[in-house]
C-alpha cells in the first residue's frame, strides 16, 4: 500500500459526500452527527421554557401569587375587623398587656385587644400598594432620567448622570428617612414619594446604560444612516430593545420598596392612623412587648421576609434567563 492511496481514499470519500449532499438536498453528515431543522424561539419564548423548570423561580413566583391575591381578598376573609377593639376587656396593663389565642381569635390579639391575625391579612394589602405604587413612580422618574440622558448624551448625559450619581451616594435609607421626615405629617404618601425617590437612580442608570449600548448597535446604525429622524429612532428602536433590565430590575426593586417602606412606617415616619394596619407599623408596635410577647413582632417581622424573598428570587431568576451570559 503506497502512501498516496490512505489520501486518495480520504478524497474519494468527501467527493462522494459532497454528491450525495448536492444529489439529494440533504445535509446530514453521519459521523458529525444530524443538523436540527427546529424552529427558532424568540427570547421571550426561550427564557420561559427555562423558568418553567427553575424551581426557584417557582416558589418566588408562588409565594408572590399568594401574598398578591390575599391583599386583594383580605378584607373579606379577616375573621375580624382589623380596628375592633374585641379583646380590651382582657387587657391587662400589668399582668396581661396582650391576649393570647383562644378560639376565635388564633393568634390572639395586640395591646389595644385588636385581633392579630385579622390585623395581619389586612396589612398585606396596605404593604402591597406601598410597594407597588413606589416602585412605579420610581420607575417613572428613573425613566425619564434614563431616556433624556440616553437619547441625548453630551452635556446633557453628563449633567444627568451627576445627579444620579450625587443621589447613589447617598444610603438608601437614610435618603428615604430623610425625605419622609420633611413632610409636616407624616402618612403613607410621604412614604410612597420617599421610597419611590431612592428608586429613580438605580432606574436611570440602569436604563442609560441600556440605551448607550443601543446606540451603537446594527439596527440604530441603519435607521440613521437611512435618515430615520432622532425621536423615531429613540422610541421605536433604543426604548424598546431597553427596557427588558429595566422590567427585570423592577421585580427586585419591589421587594426593596417593601423593606424600605416597612423600615419608615418602624421608625414612626408612615401613617400615624394604627385603625389602617400595616406590617411596618406593627413591627415599630410591639417593640416594647419584645421580651414579654414576642409574637407581636415576630408575626409581621416572617410576613415581611417571606414577602420581600418572593419578589428576590423571582427577579433573580427573570434576571438569569434573560441574560445571554447565564443560559445553560
């Protein structure tokens, strides 16, 4: 066997290959394995066939239904009414400050003889429109902040960005302890604006940054090149392909709204009126109960961290799947 004959054979083979392939419009290659001629997904698409199967974005996603749908039925399924006094009778300053549970009233009740767990269904509904409504006005201004900056750049860009770097400086609590404290009374609206004003930076940078990497892409290039006007392509090309981390980053900033909002209404800085309950408030209660009844802390305090870990591991996971970086 000359050496020649090893290479004839070799070519031989990828000329026949090469036929059958042209002969027969196929394209399947025995040794390299076959090609999949399936469909392409979009992203949207493709990110739910992952989390679908992501336990962890399964029980975020659960635990955030539940607590979403029993702030929204709360009213109807409290046994009582948050603000009764039911239990005052058994209220005894030095020997019994707080009642117990006993039938009827399962986890018993707060100093002023209000039932606890009445108290605590009907406070997931004040926590939920806390949060959510300072999530979207922070989200707002964040875009406004993100887009003017974005859309611009220049001077403009610069200036922004000096702002939100000036308010990111600043701890986030103390920023929303701040702005609540200079409101004459305090309530749950100054609440909202406090925490929704911590949020516009992170959105604003979030969604400049987005922007900027638009500016330079493909299809930005294109529509300019083909004399597309400035706002056509801000709005129909650069927001749109943006907001996707913006969307994602709002699921965690939810539960971060939550915890800050819970923190002003402890320090004594939410609504001053206990007839409306909220889980915050009823924390900054019990605090001189702590040694004595803890459960009047301990209850809204689990609410608080089951609730805020719900919105985390499901933004977690939005994140993750939508991240081209961190598909498996």
């Amino acid at each position: 066997m000359t050496p020649a004959n090893p290479m004839k054979r070799r070519k031989d083979r990828i000329d026949a290959l090469a036929e059958t392939s042209a002969a027969g419009g196929g394209t399947t290659v025995l040794e390299a394995g076959s090609i999949d001629d399936k469909p392409g997904v979009s992203l949207i698409a493709s990110a739910w066939q992952r989390l679908r199967r992501n336990p962890v974005f399964l029980l975020g996603a659960s635990i955030t239904l539940v607590f979403v749908v029993l702030a929204l039925i709360s009213p109807f399924i409290a046994p009582h009414d948050p603000a009764a006094n039911l239990l005052i009778d058994q209220v005894r300053p030095q020997s019994n400050p707080v009642p117990g549970p006993q039938p009827g009233f399962p986890l018993g009740a707060d100093d002023a003889g209000r039932d606890l767990l009445s108290r605590l269904l009907v406070g997931s509904q004040q926590t939920l429109i806390v949060g959510v409504f300072a999530t979207l006005f922070g989200l707002a201004g964040g875009l406004t902040l993100g887009i003017t900056a974005g859309a611009f750049g220049g001077w403009v860009d610069a200036l922004v960005m000096r702002i939100v770097d000036v308010l990111l400086s600043i701890p986030s609590l103390l920023l929303a302890f701040s702005i609540a404290a200079i409101a004459a009374r305090p309530s749950q609206i100054t609440v909202i604006i406090a925490v929704a004003a911590v949020q516009v930076p992170v959105f604003a940078r979030l969604l400049r940054g987005s922007m900027l990497a638009q500016r330079g892409s493909d299809h930005v290039l294109a529509a300019r090149a083909l004399g597309v006007n400035q706002r056509a392509i801000v709005f129909r090309h650069m927001i749109p392909n943006s907001l996707g981390p913006v969307i994602v980053q709002s699921t965690l900033v939810l539960a971060i709204s939550i915890i800050d909002a819970a923190a002003l209404s402890f320090l004594g800085l939410g609504n001053p009126n206990d007839r409306q309950p909220e889980w915050g408030q009823m924390l900054g209660r019990a605090q001189k109960y702590i040694y004595d009844n803890p459960q009047l802390a301990v209850y809204p305090a689990l609410c608080i961290i089951v609730v805020a870990l719900g919105f985390t591991l499901m933004g977690e996971s939005l994140r993750e799947a939508l991240d081209p970086k961190s598909r498996r």
